[in-house]
C-alpha cells in the first residue's frame, strides 16, 4: 500500500470515528488535504476494500473500516494528540484513591476508567497476600465457633468451624493467642508446614481447632482472581452496539461468565504496556463492533493485574490509551504506598 492510499485510509477512519457515518470520496477528497480526483479516491477506495480494510454498507456509497482496518491503524497509524486529559485523569485518581484500602481502590478505578471513557471499566484485583496477621476464635454453640482472620492486606475473613469436640472460651482465647503470638507474618502455606511439626506438643482439641483455622485460610488464599467491572449500562448508549441486540447479548454474557474476559486479561497481563483487542480477531472478543484496551498494573515493581476499557469498535483509541495508561500506573503507586 503506497503512501496516497494510507493518507486516505487514516484519514477515512478517523472521519468515521468522528461523525460514525459512512465516508464517501468528497468528504475523503476534502479532508485528506491531497489534490486528487473523485475517480482517483474511489480507485483507492476499491483498492483498499479489496484489501479487506474497508467495508461498503449496503445502504450507503460511503466506506466504513473493518476491523482489520482498525488494526493496521492503531498499530501503524495512530495519532498521539496533546495529552490533555493526563492532568484530569491524574488528580481524579489520586483524590479518589487517597486513604482507600486495596479493595476500595480497586473498585474505584474499574469506576473512574468507566467515568471518564463512557465506556465499561474492568480490572483484575491483586491476588491475595496470603499472609496471616491476627485471629479470633468466638464459641456460638457447643460445636460451632465463629472464626474471624485478619490477612497481611488487612482483609478480613469470617467463616463458622463445626466440630465434634465442644470448645470453651477459655480454650478459644488459648488458641487464639497461641496462634497470634507464633504464626503472624507467616504465609498460610508457611502456616500449615509449621503446625505439623509442633501439632504432637499441643493439646489433641485446639491442635484440631487450629489446622481447621488454617485450612480455612488457605482456601481463601487461594481464591481466583475477581474481575471488577464498573458501567455495563454505558454500552446501552452506544449506537453501534444499542442497534445490534445479538452483540449486546453476547457482551453481557461475557461480563456474567467472566471467563473469557478473564483469560483476556491474562494474556493482557504477561505483555508489557498498553494493548488493543479490536473484535472479532479471535474468540476472545466476541464481537467484531467490540474493542479491548488493556494494561498490565505493577505493585512493588511486580505485576498483579491488568485493568482496561470495553468498547464499541468506533472509539477515540489515542484518548482510551491515555486514560487506560494512566490510571494504571496510578493504581500501581496507589497500591505500592499501602
């Protein structure tokens, strides 16, 4: 493809993204700035149809991109613009996320990234720190006790133990302390390697209590990662897909399974920097009128998860790389601090 014929694709998909209309060669003549003729633009035109990167609407003379179209511009053709929404996005987010534990920020921005691109904000949260930091036992009946642990991230978990063996309260503070006073800091895995070697010198019924207390954190330890969507209702407003049910159905089931936009997310995850899903390129995105973009989020200097923006295929992309680039590097630094 010779320089005239990406002047004009760029310029055509970026008239359609602007105005989502059908470009035609005189808005294509006018807009391109070459001093070239209808006949030589629609030439050009076909050329670039064949080519699979365009498309004619069978209601209209104009053009419209395909998605590999949309590719071969956001990879090679993409226009940085002054980055005018950085000092939005970087105050909003540090304002937001001031003071807020790791939970609330993450919901918060899965809201902001929606907020600020009208579109559907999605973010994998951190794994869990898998570390135990404090405990508490509360007896509720002659076989059930209320147990309460507190995580290195500050995450509290609360879960009722039943057992055949009747505890008292005395034995629970026991245990408790016991528990505190030896294992905080500890990973749970660390936990459970420890309790076995010291299980023989404890009394049989709180050693019992004790490794039901760590089975219990380590089952939430090893939760799956949890995918925070924020501004689902954003895409009923957005005419290419308000118009096309099937694609919306698809796109709300994809949110309520969140299998596959977690598989998304951790492609996302292991590559660096911004990434860009345009739909309908394999079967992770599910509709051709869709577009992921993704970034991965570092805490401490190591990724732990990936956030991004779910739209329609006609979306600003040099706008949604900027919002999606800054707010996870905010996220990181938020988190990095707590």
């Amino acid at each position: 493809m010779d320089e005239r014929a990406r002047v004009l694709l760029k310029t055509l998909i970026e008239r359609y993204i602007a105005d989502g209309l059908p470009v035609g060669s005189r808005t294509l003549s006018r807009a391109s700035g070459l001093e070239l003729s209808a006949a030589t633009i629609r030439n050009v035109m076909a050329d670039l149809e064949d080519l699979g990167l365009i498309a004619s609407p069978h209601t209209s003379a104009g053009r419209i991109p395909t998605p590999r179209g949309y590719r071969l511009f956001v990879d090679t053709m993409l226009t940085a613009h002054p980055d005018q929404d950085a000092g939005e996005v970087t105050q909003s987010l540090r304002n937001r996320l001031a003071s807020m534990e790791p939970q609330a920020v993450i919901q918060q921005a899965a809201q902001l990234l929606s907020n600020l691109s009208q579109f559907v904000g999605v973010i994998i949260a951190p794994r869990r720190n898998a570390a135990f930091r404090h405990i508490e036992f509360l007896r509720l009946s002659e076989q059930r006790t209320l147990v309460i642990l507190v995580d290195a991230a500050g995450d509290v978990q609360n879960r009722i133990i039943v057992s055949n063996q009747t505890y008292t309260q005395s034995q629970l503070i026991e245990a408790a302390n016991y528990l505190n006073a030896n294992y905080s800091g500890l990973s749970f895995e660390q936990m459970t390697l420890q309790l076995r070697g010291e299980v023989e010198h404890l009394r049989g019924e709180i050693a019992e209590l004790m490794q039901a207390a760590v089975s219990m954190g380590s089952s939430a330890a090893e939760q799956p990662d949890q995918v925070v969507i924020s501004g689902q209702q954003q895409l009923l407003k957005v005419d290419d897909l308000s118009q096309n049910l099937s694609d919306l159905r698809q796109l709300f089931d994809l949110f309520e399974q969140k299998s596959h936009l977690l598989k998304l997310l951790d492609v996302s995850e292991r590559a660096e920097g911004v990434r860009i899903y345009i739909g309908g390129e394999n079967d992770i995105v599910p509709s051709e009128q869709v577009s992921v973009i993704t970034a991965p989020y570092e805490v401490d200097g190591v990724i732990v998860g990936t956030l991004g923006v779910i739209g329609p295929t006609r979306m600003h992309y040099d706008r949604m790389i900027r919002i999606v680039d800054i707010t996870a590097k905010l996220v990181g630094s938020t988190l990095s601090q707590r």
